[in-house]
C-alpha cells in the first residue's frame, strides 16, 4: 500500500479567510505537505453520487511514446516535499500532455489516491486560501484550486453545465429561478474546479436534486423575485474543499468595499470541448450607493456595473462579502444582464423566505 505523508500547514496556511486574487506561471514541482496521511486506498465517503462520465484517455508521451500522461499527484518525479505544484496556464505542453498532468515513465508511476481532507467541524463562509495542493499562475481571473469551496454546478442528467450556484448547507442549494425548468431532473456537483478536467488532485461529488423551490412570486417577464433552492437526495461529505457559504445575519459586518462574483464562464460552455473551465473570480461596481443598507430599499434586486477588463457572463452566480476576518457571505445571486448592467437578486431580502422553505423539508441552516 502506497503511504503518501503531506503537511497541512505547508498546503493550507492561512486555511480561513480570502484568498488574493493569484497572478497566474509555471513550475512542474508537486507539493505535498508533510504531516497528514493520505494512503491509495484512501475511501470516498459512502454516499449515492451521479458521476458525469468525461473522456478521459491514456496518452503516450516522450521520446519513443515510452512514457504516459498522467495526473500529476500520481507520478513520483512531481511528488516533491514541502512545496504546492505550480501550474502556468500560458505555457504550452511539450509532450502534448494536459496541463494537470506529467509525462511519466511506468516505473514512476504512484497509485492514484483522492486526498479527501475531512472537516471535523461544521462552519460556513470558510475558504482556502491560496487553494488547495497548486499555485495557479498565467491567467488573469481564474481561481486557485477549491479556493471558494461554496461553488457548485447546476448540470442535466445529460451531464451538460446549466448555472451556476452556491451551496448554502449541506443539502441546500441557492440558485436563480431562470436557472431551472420545471420538472427537469437536475444534478448538483460541488467540490469543482475546471468543469472541462476530471484531473484534479481532489475529487467532485455529484447529487441528485430531490426538490426544486422556485420562489411563489417569481415572474419570468418581469424576473422579480428571481430566486430558488435546490433540496438534495443527501448531503455533501464535510471536507475541506465543499464548504457551504454563510447568509447575512444581523450584527455581522461586512465589508460592501471587496465584494466579488464567483463562477464558471455561463458562455464559455457553449464552446464544443472547451480546453479549460476554471472557477472565476470577477470585480464589479454597484451603482446603488444603498447597496450595504438592507433596510431602506425595499427593491429585492442589486445593479452593478461589469468592469470591461472582465467580460464574463456567470449566470446564477453568487456575489459575496467578507468579513473583516475574511469570512464568506452570499448577499445576491446573478439574476439578469440589462442595459450593459448586472442585476443580482438581493439574498438579503428573501432569508425569511429561504429559511420557511427548508424548514418545511425539516431542514435547519
């Protein structure tokens, strides 16, 4: 049995709080830490998953196509202690490798493992920062590995991409209603990064959706009250790259200033075998100067303005706040683009709603 001993202070110093936006370079170094132990025949928890099927084949590479790309954590030449593995997206691959994986030669070969870290606690609004086991370097709005663990995919049971949204508990999920069609099966996949790559060093989690919620209000013209949960077959496992996002509560102080969307390119989707698909984090500006005011406006929808260096269109997304601590609050959800304008439905104006809603599936958050 392979014994793999990684440091969970050299991979998640700083495990609470946001994570500065990553510059994104190269370097073929793997990092493990050196202090938790993670063996091949680490299990995933016993839980009823809809795996979406990717195609994922076997390429031969080097010299005399003697060697095979693989993921990275599964070669031993990329398994250097102390460091996180470093990934450049503007470097091209030279054996035709993808760009989370290494050429290696058989006898370099490591039994896959899936490094489930569980949490032994149960808390919201907790990110990674820096993400998880890689630097991510030579991009300009991607996201580190699980550095926002809250973010979940809505999928078909064709295992297409259909929104975006943000795990509230560990059963319940927040979304916009123009996200969902009535009566569609959906599938709930958190735990994601690159939704084009199934080589991540940490594994996704699929559940099916038991309930859609779509708010009694909603109106499709108008998109008034543009706001739904999804209630699942079960519970996410409690490890530490699936974290459910907090709701504002009252005597929390957020800082209005750094709010940012998080999310996967809605468009980019479109594209026939996209070459990558990574969490985003995105910048707005919100035009309402009563936006950190709950009370004064009794319109449920915030405006912002996209800034042009980020034409991202992440339909369902949540726009969230921190803490001064760095803890993570959903405060809106991309609801519509009007008018060169963002709208977010408010999340603040419906958490009486949210809340009467589970409760009734006897559903505490």
């Amino acid at each position: 049995m392979l014994l793999v001993t990684i440091s969970l202070l050299a991979i998640f110093s700083g495990a609470l709080g946001e994570a500065e936006d990553s510059d994104e370079s190269e370097d073929l170094g793997f990092g493990l830490p050196d202090e938790t132990t993670l063996t091949s025949t680490t299990s995933i928890p016993s839980i009823t998953t809809a795996t979406i099927p990717k195609t994922e084949i076997q390429r031969k590479c080097g010299l005399y196509n003697n060697n095979t790309c693989v993921k990275r954590s599964d070669c031993s030449t990329t398994m250097t202690s102390g460091s996180k593995l470093t990934v450049d997206l503007k470097v091209r691959s030279k054996n035709g490798c993808h760009y989370l994986e290494v050429c290696c030669h058989p006898d370099d070969m490591l039994t896959p493992i899936n490094a489930w870290i569980p949490l032994g606690y149960v808390q919201c609004g907790i990110g990674n920062v820096g993400g998880m086991f890689m630097n991510l370097k030579g991009g300009r709005l991607e996201t580190n590995l699980a550095e926002y663990p809250y973010m979940v995919a809505i999928l078909d049971t064709s295992h297409r991409f259909l929104c975006n949204a943000v795990l509230i508990g560990y059963k319940v999920v927040l979304t916009t209603a123009t996200c969902l069609a009535p009566e569609q099966p959906l599938v709930v996949r958190a735990g994601d990064w690159d939704l084009a790559s199934d080589r991540e060093f940490v594994p996704h989690v699929d559940l099916n959706v038991e309930h859609q919620i779509v708010h009694q209000l909603f109106n499709w013209e108008s998109t008034k009250h543009n706001i739904a949960l999804l209630l699942l077959t079960e519970e996410f496992p409690r490890v530490q790259h699936i974290i459910p996002i907090c709701l504002e509560r009252s005597g929390v102080d957020l800082d209005y200033d750094s709010c940012f969307v998080t999310g996967w390119n809605y468009r980019l989707t479109n594209k026939l075998q996209p070459t990558r698909n990574i969490v985003l984090r995105l910048d707005v500006d919100f035009e309402q100067t009563n936006f950190p005011n709950t009370s004064t406006s009794t319109d449920p929808v915030l405006v912002a303005v996209p800034r042009p260096d980020q034409p991202t269109y992440a339909k369902g997304a949540p726009l969230v706040c921190p803490t001064e601590s760095s803890r993570y609050y959903v405060v809106g959800a991309w609801s519509t683009s009007l008018n060169g304008s963002i709208q977010f439905t408010d999340v603040r104006k419906f958490k009486e709603w949210i809340y009467r809603e589970v409760l009734a599936y006897n559903i505490a958050l």
